[in-house]
C-alpha cells in the first residue's frame, strides 16, 4: 500500500472538518437570528420604557403646576380672610388695622418670596396696602392719595363682581424681548374682600412669579430637553441652551418645528416620534386647575419633552454594541467548540475504525485459530494412513454410546477385525505397498459401512467396528460380505490374500457394557482366525 503524503493527509483531515462544520451552519444561523429577535425586542421594550417614562414625567409636571396654583390661590384667600377679619367692626379698615395688615403682608411676603406684589385696594380701587420686590426683597411701597390701579381698572372691576371665596385670574404679561420668542409669565389674581357684616371693601391682588415653578417643570433626566411654551408657541424659559440659541435667532418653537407644533398644539397631550426626536407632551392651564378660579381666558401652556434623534440613536447604538459583543462572543465560542468537537469526532471516528479494523483482525485471527484448532483436535483423533477414526475417537465415542445406551435402552455391535497374512506384504513389497494396502482395506470398509456406523483403526493391522442399533445377525452378515471383498481385491492386487479376521459381539446381549463387549468381540476374533487358520492347514494336506 503506497505512503500517502503528510501533506495529502491534512489536507482530507481538513475537508472532513470542514464538511462536518457546514453542517453546523444552520446552528449558527439559527443562533444569530435568535440573538437578533432578542436586539429587535430589547429596542423596542427600552423605546417603549423611555415613551413611557416620558409620559410620567409630563404627568408628574401637570401635577406640579396643580398644587402650586392651589398653594397660591390659598395664599390669596388666607390673606384676604385675615382682612375680614381686622374689618370686624365696621365697613372700613382702620389707620391702625392698615398697619397690622402692612405688617402681615410684608412679613407673609418675605416667607414666601414668590410674590412679585401683594397690593389691598379699596373700593375706589385706591391702593391702600403695597407690598413689592425691589432688589429682589419685598418692600413696602407707600401710595399717594390718588393712586389707583388704572392699567388694571377692567381686572378691578370684573373682581368686585365676584362672590366670597371666588378668583380671578388674569393672564400673565407678555412683556418680553423683540417678536416676543421669550415671554416672562406673571400671574395676576384677584379675590374681593368683604367685611364681617358682608358689605364689599376692597379687592387683594397677588402678582404671582412662576419663575419657581417653572423652574420645577424643566427637571428632567439627562436625555431629555425640557421646553416651556405658550399658547403661542414663545418661549416661557431661556434657561436651555437649545432655547437661548433659538431666542438669539429669533425663533419660537413653532418657527423651530412646525410639523411637531402643528401636531402638538391640535392635542390637549400624546407623544410623537419624527425624524427629529421623540416628543412627548401635555397640555397646561393653570387657570382650570381650582374651582375657586373664575378665568374666561383660553391661556394655557405646553410642557414639551424632547429626545433629540441622536440621543435616541446613542442608546439604540449601546444596546446594538453590547448585542454584536455578546453575538461575537457567543459565534465565537460556539466556533471555537465546533471545531473542537469536529477534530475529537474525527479523532474517536478514527480510533473506532481502528478498533473495528483490529478487531475484525482478531476476529479472522481467531477463526483461523479456532479452525486450526478444530483442525488439530480433528487430525488428532483421525489416522493419517487411513484416514479412518484412531484408537483415541473411537474410546471417547465408546463412552458417549455407553451413556446412550445405558439411558435409551438402545443396542450396538463391536467388531473386531486383525489382518492375517499382512505380513507377508511387508516383507515381499515393502512397507509402503503394505501402507497402500491398510489405505484400500480401510476404503472398502469405510464404503461398505452405513453412515450411522463407525470404523477406527485400533493398532497396526487392527481394526474396530460399531454398528448402532443394530442386531447382531445382520452385523455378522455385513462382516461376512465386507470380509469377501477384502480378500478378493488384496488377492487380486498382492497376488495373496489378506485375510480381515473378525469377531462380533452384541450389547446387551453378549456383555452388559460396550468395554466387556470389545473383549468378548476380540474374543471371537481369534477363535475366526485359529479356525481360518486350520481350515488353511487342512486343505494345504
């Protein structure tokens, strides 16, 4: 068998790995497109949970803007209860009741210090009592005899028609930069104020500066951009550098975005996802928020909460880096286990068919063996001259007949055969004529034989015969016909005969056992022959 190259040989190796890993294929596609339904759903649950965060955060702002319009509307009204009650005793207040009011107004405007003005007028809508920031601390601000509300004198008046416990609330000035992108909002609310007896004597004002509230409604995660607008689209808070970009040029939010604005300001809240961002937003009417507020006004406000694009596209890119490493990972381990599992497939494929090749060896080893001993075992018990049964075969098979017979019931006869006159052919031809003669004798026995029968040769020129099942009568008469044809044919082919002296016996009925029965078959074998010999004798005289 020729030696292939070891070249040659890696080269197979390599193609058998390589047909077993396309088969793999399918298992590394499959992995991927699982890992890549995992990505798809991971972006669409972390899209789903920032909408939704974003929702919440815009709903918690709403409620923000609701508890503080109801802290400053009980603000109101507990100042204006504290007048009623220092009007007591009659329709108007007194020197002494204005200046415990002053007082208390002052001292109520410092520990809030998110009122702008808190201003008493009285019926004339004279100011009586007013309190202001100035430098950013609130003051009293003493007004002359004629001093009167007149930029207001409409708010006044729609606020002395107004029943006990209610507001009213003007919009907040627009008073801002040019085109007025940045409006800053103040809030103007009203409630009359009566005397303990009912009679009306004046109304309270609170000037209500949102900048603390809406310094609360910009608080958002990092990812978001907070966006405080009117109902106009102008900017409420330049606090966001976006914003003071947008108010440098000039620009509101509806000039910024038009295609969000226009979707934004035909719903009360939801959110919209475009090419620019998500935005997510709701709408805010501070006048609607307390039933004690009465406001015809249609102002409101919009909190708009803005995901930039890119920002969306960071995190979409983190969660796609984090999937294409773990993907990397896990083609790589599975490759690198693969192959492993391809080259110790091979490694144990190969060393089975080793195994199965030696095997097969020893196994053809072992017939072969087992043939030559059968073959041994059988050459042992056959005469090689002959090829008859030796002396050994036929006293094992003696004892298997003896148990049979002994267990069955059965029969057999021995015969016992000795070759008279051999001798003679020895010493005229030789040992190898006397060899070719047992050879033709034994031929005739053997074909004269049934198949059930046995014959052996026993020693030199001896010979043992067992008929099974078989009577004696007839064993002798198959004797007498074999006993002619081997004097014949050695006479004919010696030019002397030889004579097959023979003695039959039968068991049971001779011997009890097959052993007794040989002896008395040999027995008889030499009283054929001393007959034979003397009938000779007789004729030769």
């Amino acid at each position: 068998m020729p030696i292939r190259p070891e070249r040659t040989l890696r080269w197979e190796q390599f193609k058998k790995v390589l047909r077993h890993f396309i088969w793999i294929l399918p298992v590394l596609f499959t992995v991927v497109w699982f890992i890549g339904r995992i990505y798809a759903l991971e972006v669409s649950q972390h899209n789903e949970l920032l909408a939704s965060l974003e929702q919440q955060f815009c709903a918690s702002r709403l409620e923000i803007v609701h508890q503080n319009i109801n802290m400053v509307a009980q603000d109101l009204l507990f100042l204006a209860q504290a007048c009623e009650n220092s009007a007591e005793h009659g329709d108007e207040l007194s020197e002494t009741q204005m200046r415990a009011l002053e007082s208390l107004f002052l001292t109520f405007a410092k520990s809030k210090d998110i009122y702008n003005q808190i201003c008493l007028l009285d019926t004339s809508s004279r100011k009586k009592i007013f309190i202001q920031h100035n430098n950013g601390s609130p003051i009293v601000a003493r007004p002359t005899a004629d001093s009167q509300d007149t930029f207001n004198l409409d708010y006044f008046q729609s606020t002395m028609e107004l029943r006990k416990g209610q507001i009213y609330v003007f919009p907040p000035d627009t008073e801002g930069e040019p085109h007025h992108v940045l409006v800053e909002p103040i809030l103007r609310l009203a409630t009359p104020v009566f005397a303990h007896e009912g009679n009306r004597i004046g109304v309270l004002i609170f000037h209500y500066s949102t900048e603390d509230l809406l310094t609360l409604l910009r608080a958002s995660s990092s990812m978001s951009t907070i966006m405080l607008l009117n109902h106009h689209g102008d900017w409420l808070q330049k606090t966001n550098p976006f914003i003071e970009e947008a108010i440098k040029q000039h620009k509101n939010f509806s000039e910024i975005f038009p295609q969000e604005a226009s979707f934004i300001y035909s719903q009360e809240r939801g959110q919209l996802k475009t090419p620019r961002g998500l935005f997510t937003f709701t709408t805010i009417r501070p006048f609607d928020l307390n039933k004690t507020l009465n406001a015809s006004s249609d102002y409101f406000w919009k909190i708009v909460s803005m995901v930039p694009l890119f920002s969306l596209q960071e995190q979409d890119l983190h969660i796609k880096t984090r999937f294409q490493t773990v993907t990397i990972i896990i083609i790589f381990i599975l490759l690198i286990s693969s192959i492993l599992f391809i080259v110790e497939y091979e490694r144990r494929k190969k060393i089975l068919a080793d195994l199965q090749k030696k095997s097969k060896e020893l196994e053809e080893v072992n017939i072969a063996l087992n043939s030559a001993v059968q073959k041994t075992a059988h050459d042992a018990m056959i005469d090689p001259l002959t090829e008859l049964w030796n002396r050994r075969y036929m006293v094992k098979r003696l004892r298997e007949e003896e148990f049979r017979i002994q267990h069955t019931a059965g029969s057999a006869c021995i015969a016992v055969i000795d070759l008279g006159n051999f001798k003679k052919v020895n010493d005229t031809y030789g040992h190898d004529r006397g060899d070719r003669t047992l050879a033709e004798i034994a031929a005739l026995l053997r074909k004269g034989l049934r198949q059930t029968d046995y014959v052996a040769r026993s020693g030199g020129d001896e010979f043992l015969i067992y008929f099974a099942d078989l009577p004696l009568k007839k064993a002798g008469k198959i004797m007498d016909r074999l006993y002619t044809k081997i004097v014949q044919r050695s006479a004919a082919s010696a030019g002397f005969p030889v004579f097959p002296d023979y003695g039959v016996a039968h068991c049971p009925s001779d011997a009890p056992t097959l052993e007794e029965t040989v002896k008395v078959a040999d027995a008889r074998m030499y009283e054929f022959k001393a007959r034979r010999k003397k009938e000779m004798a007789d004729s030769e005289r």
